[in-house]
C-alpha cells in the first residue's frame, strides 16, 4: 500500500512538471506581425512663390467718354459724345508671393475706338449768328501700364477666385477731330467741315479686377475676369478756325479678359505622405 501511494505521488511530481514546463514555454515571447505603414493620399500644395508670365485679350464692351471742354469766340463750350466698344491685347511679368498674394506690371494696347459727339451753339462764318448743333467725329487708341496686386481667395476643385487693383498711366492717342456745323432749324445749311488736329498725352489710370482662374497643369493658368478702368482727362484736340483746343474729362470701360499665366521655378506642386509607426499585433 505504501508502495502504491508513492509510485501515484512521484506520478503526480512528474505530471505537474510537464505541465509546468507547457505552461513557461507559452510565456515565451510571443510572433509580433508588424502592421504595413500606411501612407496617406497624396496632397497637392499649391505654388507658393515664382515668377510667371502673362498674355490677355480683352474687349470693352462698354466705354463711357465724360465730355470736353473747348474755347469759342463766345465763351466756352461742352462735346459730349459716345465711344463705340473695342479690342485690347496685353502683356505682363509678376510675382506670385505667396499662395494667396501676387502682384504684376502690365502693359495693354486698346485698338480704336470710333467717337462720335455733338454740341450745340453759336454758328461761326457765314450762317453766325443762327444757332448750330455740330457733328464731331474722331477715335483713339491707348497704351496702358499698370501695377497690379490680386489676393487669390483660396482653390476650389482647381478654380481660384481672386481681386485685385491696380494704378499707373496711360498714353492716350486721339486722331484728328472732324467738326461739322449745321443750323439747328435747317440740318441742310451747314458751314464747312473743319479738321482740329488730334492730341496725345499721358495721363493718369487705375483699374479694379475680379475673376477666376484655373490650374491647367503645374505652371499654366488660364485667367477670366472683368475689369473696370479709369482713365483721367486730357488734350483732345487742337486749335482750328477761332475755336479750340479742346480737353476731355476722361472715360472709363468695363472689359471681359482672358488670358494664360505660365509660372517659373519657385515651389511647386509637392507630394506629402503620412507614415504611422507599426502597432506590435501578438499572436
């Protein structure tokens, strides 16, 4: 009997053992499997800095002429008038600051636009002292130069609004003005027409802007906007047959433009990704 309990005690030593052994080899250090990094979508930073380019052509869908002021034999006399629509084309070199500031030089060229005016008042020459209403015919052209600066209001699936302003000058060419005067009770009796010869001048300009752009790739933009444009008085015409000269008191436009930037160097568009530290899984 004595036997038996011993051979089942050193039996049960032996088993718990084993079982001792079975247990310590599970708490071993467990198989880590690493999760895979994870990079994030790419981000597209826009360009922060560079230089670019530009060309635009506009049209003046409307212009506005504010009057002139010439000298009569009586006094002085106001030609009011209109300025028929017209094209423009221009170029520029600018700076881009930042993602939200950039500022250009910018030189416009405003093909003719036709003016046709009227006055009304004494007849000269023969048909004096009846009262005349004249026909004044002429038509300019101008080179503009302006400083801008546009703050672009952020990008939106690849569209960018922007305003901006602008102050320079402007070299306004006016061709000679044809004057014809006819008694305002007979429109057939007329005197002579008379040629004033045209001026030019350098005057002051501003302008405001407003539009969209778009990224087309990494350095082309294509750029549609409105702009309003200023430009003050001047000489107009010249002294002609005891009449003259004559200043304008300027005129503005309201313009459609379109155009294309092209970028160069500074930074551009940059992939981003973001990495995350495995997390140990055990098994």
């Amino acid at each position: 009997m004595k036997h038996a309990v011993r051979l089942l005690a050193t039996g049960s030593a032996i088993a718990m053992a084993m079982t001792a052994s079975a247990v310590a080899a599970d708490l071993a250090v467990p198989e880590i499997i690493e999760t895979p990094v994870y990079e994030a979508p790419e981000r597209v930073v826009h360009k922060m800095s560079g230089w670019y380019i530009r060309g635009d052509v506009g049209y003046a869908f409307s212009n506005t002429y504010e009057g002139a002021l010439y000298a009569t034999p009586g006094g002085t006399n106001t030609l009011s008038g209109d300025i028929d629509a017209s094209f423009s084309i221009g170029g520029g070199v600018g700076y881009q600051i930042n993602s939200y500031l950039r500022t250009d030089l910018t030189v416009d060229y405003d093909f003719g636009s036709d003016f046709t005016g009227s006055t009304t008042g004494p007849c000269g020459g023969a048909l004096a002292p009846a009262t005349c209403i004249s026909t004044d015919t002429s038509s300019y052209t101008a080179w503009t130069v302006l400083a801008n600066a546009y703050v672009d209001l952020g990008t939106y699936v690849g569209i960018t609004p922007y305003i901006g302003a602008g102050i320079g000058g402007a070299y306004v060419h006016w061709d000679d003005l044809s004057n014809t005067e006819c008694v305002s009770t007979a429109p057939a009796t007329c005197n002579p027409t008379v040629v004033h010869g045209g001026s030019s001048d350098w005057r002051f300009a501003y302008a405001v802007m407003a539009g969209l752009s778009y990224h087309v790739s990494k350095k082309l933009t294509v750029d549609l906007g409105y702009r309003y444009k200023r430009i003050r008085g001047g000489h107009q015409f010249g002294f002609a047959n005891s009449v003259g000269p004559g200043y304008d008191e300027g005129f503005t436009s309201h313009e459609v433009r379109a155009g294309l930037r092209y970028k160069f160097g500074g930074k551009h568009y940059k992939k981003h990704q973001v990495a995350y530290h495995p997390t140990p899984v055990y098994k």
